[in-house]
C-alpha cells in the first residue's frame, strides 16, 4: 500500500536523510512562529515546534503522515538559534568553543487519524578549543546561514572533538529514530 508522506520542512539535508528511510514523500514546507516562550527547556521547545510543523501542514493535507522536525543547539539552559548575522554566528563559535553542548531534534509525525507521535532525540557535542582565525573562517564559509548553529559534515568538523548519539541527529534528521516511528505507524514494514 502506498502512503502519502509529507516532510513539513525546506531543509535540503532533512529532505537528503529522509530518503534514506522512505524516498517516497513530498515536501511542504510549515510556517510557525518559533518564538521561544520564557523560561522553556531545549527539549520541550523543539518538540513544541516539530509537533507545530506537522500539526499546521497535516490540516491541510488530509490522510497523510506529516513529519514535523525541529533542532536547535543547547549550551546548559541557553537554546542557540540560527545566526541572523556573522557577529552573532562568530559569538556562538566563541561560545561553544572548548565546551560540550547538546543538539536536540524534536520529531513529530501527524498521522491521518489525528494523532501525533513524537519524540526528542539529544546528541552530546564536545568542541575543541577554537581559535579567532578558524571562527572567520568558518564565518567566512557561510556555512552557519539557515542552520542550527553549524553542519557536522562541513567546516565544523574540524572542531568535533566527541559525539555522543547520532550524528544524522546534528544534521536535523536522526535516521534511526524517524525509520523506528514510520514502522511503528505502519508506514515501512521494518
């Protein structure tokens, strides 16, 4: 049986590591409003805008699995946002620089019925000391624009010092957790 799946997300990586689980789907891109609300965990944000994504696009497209997907990048309790700007994407380098964060990805998938499954996925993050010459040339690269914060398969490796968890989740997509949940929702038997 053939299932109408919709990616909720203008992500060109996202849509990359969605094929590698299902190569069947469209893309729809959500517009909400990602504000962060005062006093809220990374955790809870990213689950909070994934279910968002898939919930606004799931209305419009009856009968499908919608996946809704948020990442952001968290240093303690301080969500890090994509830099609008160099200043601010040379400030988060400086920021993560010698320190472990943490990238969540919220996942959400609206399924046809009405009901939503979801889960968020953490990866542990440790950087290497950076030097002011390799923030600018990361800056430089524009490798931060439109991303949470970096690419792990870009510049930015170079600054990897360990991951913990998955690295398809630094990405915005964990492969691993989206094939469990489209099996366990029928799409793909695994």
């Amino acid at each position: 049986m053939k299932y109408l799946v919709v990616l909720a997300s203008s992500s060109n990586a996202r849509e990359r590591l969605l094929r590698l689980v299902y190569d069947d789907f469209i893309v729809a891109p959500a517009d909400i409003d990602e504000s962060t609300m005062s006093g809220e965990r990374a955790k809870d944000y990213v689950l909070r805008v994934a279910v968002g994504k898939a919930k606004s696009i799931a209305e419009r497209m009856n009968g499908a699995y919608v996946l809704g997907f948020d990442t952001v990048v968290a240093v303690g309790r301080r969500i890090l946002r994509k830099a609008l700007s160099e200043e601010e994407a040379f400030s988060q380098m400086t920021l993560l620089s010698g320190r472990r964060h943490r990238v969540y990805t919220g996942i959400s998938i609206a399924l046809p019925n009405g009901k939503i499954i979801k889960r968020v996925r953490d990866t542990v993050v440790v950087f290497k000391r950076i030097s002011d010459m390799e923030k600018k040339e990361f800056v430089d690269s524009r490798e931060w624009e439109g991303v949470a914060v970096y690419k792990s398969q870009g510049i930015a490796a170079r600054f990897i010092k360990s991951i913990n968890g998955l690295e398809t989740n630094i990405q915005g997509l964990p492969v691993f957790d989206v094939y469990q949940m489209l099996c366990g929702a029928g799409v793909i038997k695994g």
